[in-house]
C-alpha cells in the first residue's frame, strides 16, 4: 500500500476550507448511528503515530465489533511539517490488533470475549479486523463494548487502546436506551464473565482478573494473518482458569 496523507489530515484541511459544510459532516455523533465508535490516536511522536478506531454494533442483531489501526509519520512540505500525516509503511508482522469485547454487570465492566493478536501478513500502513458473535450474545444480555488494542513494532511496540462506546445486545431495533458512562482504561486490572453471565475465579474462588489493552508478547510476528478479515471471537473464560 502506498503511503497517502493520513485521515486526520485531510479531516482537518476540509474543516479548514468548507468551515460549516465540514460541521454538517463530520460532526454528528457517532452515536447517533445504529452503531457506536471512537477513534483516537493511542501514540504520537516524530517518529511515529499510531491511530485506533474501535467500533461495536449489533450486527445481525448479536454483535459485531471491528478495530482499525494506522501507522504514521510526519510529512514535511515546503509549507511546514504535518505531525501524523504521512502514511509509515510496516514489515509484515509490525502491525498487531486485537478485538476485547466487554460486558458491563450493572456495576463494573467485566472482559467477556476477545481475539487472538492479529498481525499484517504483506508491507502496509495499516491493519483492520472484525468478529462477530454467531447466535445470542456469548455473556447473555447487556451492554457490550468493543476495547480496540492496536499497537505498531518501531524497536519496542507503542500503541495503546481505544474503547468505543456501549451498545445493548442483543437490539433489532434502532434505538438503545442510554449507556453505561464508566469505562475501564488501558492498564486497568478487570475481572472476566463466562458464558453464564458470571465472573470466573480461580481454584481458591479468587475472581480472575486480566490487564486492560496489554501489548503483544515478544516482538513482531513471525507469521501473520490475512489482514482485514472476519477474525474468531472466543470467550475469554476458554483461555483462564474456570470456575
């Protein structure tokens, strides 16, 4: 893929130049949609930028959440120097992105779902996968969000997450009634809900608990995936210890 100028960039520039028309554009909420996301840059240095848009919907009526993780530079022009602007080709295996899907219990968020990390399999600026849940929603019925991870490979993996909003599932209709406002943030230690609707704990009945948006292990992968592709949804329960 050829480097282009980055989205934010041209957000801006068309703000710039058509002033109220860009409002009428870009401003609804997103919201508003019979989907729910956030974007956001997770990353931003001289070097390298990395920017994460998180997204959950009800699909088929049971869920559909998908992540999209770009990479990029800063452009110079003769006018000056655009931070972020200049898509920043990656080595297959440099870009990883993982789908957390969470469900909120009516007092705290637990972890329900999640992918395995998936990386570029070709050179690229940019990584995007998608799952859905196939039959009723995998923790029963609640609010659910998509925790977007996505980190980029330059000597170590920078990056982070971006939670995109709640959205009641299972829904066939085109309203959902108002969302649960706290959220958990990367680095944030949260427990894990089974199948059942209940929180997992271990031999000792202790809960079990992961890391919000913890990066890869190791480095960049070896061998990667099909990039934005329909990607597995698993429990998170099948990968921990079990009531």
């Amino acid at each position: 893929m050829s480097n282009r100028v980055r989205t934010p960039l041209l957000r801006s520039l068309l703000a710039a130049a058509a002033g109220t028309l860009a409002l009428v554009l870009f401003g609804a909420s997103p919201a508003a949609a019979h989907y729910v996301y956030e974007e956001a840059f997770t990353y931003r240095s001289n070097d390298l930028c990395v920017y994460d848009r998180s997204e959950v919907s009800h699909g088929d009526g049971n869920g559909y959440a998908r992540v999209d993780i770009d990479a990029s530079t800063v452009l110079a022009t003769p006018s000056g120097a655009y931070p972020c602007a200049w898509g920043l080709e990656r080595p297959a295996g440099y870009i990883s992105a993982k789908i957390e899907t969470y469900v909120w219990l009516g007092t705290y968020w637990y972890l329900c779902a999640q992918t395995d990390w998936v990386y570029n399999d070709t050179t690229t600026t940019e990584l995007a996968i998608q799952a859905r849940m196939i039959g009723q929603p995998i923790c029963g019925e609640s609010y659910y969000a998509t925790n977007g991870v996505g980190y980029v490979w330059n000597n170590n993996w920078f990056g982070g997450a971006v939670w995109s909003g709640a959205h009641y599932l299972p829904d066939y209709s085109f309203s959902a009634a108002e969302a649960p406002a706290e959220l958990p943030e990367a680095g944030d230690t949260v427990g894990v809900v089974d199948g059942s609707g209940e929180p997992v704990v271990d031999a000792d009945g202790e809960p079990v608990t992961v890391v919000v948006a913890a990066p890869p292990a190791g480095g960049p992968a070896t061998t990667a995936a099909d990039q934005a592709t329909e990607t597995t949804m698993h429990p998170a329960a099948d990968s921990l210890l079990t009531r």
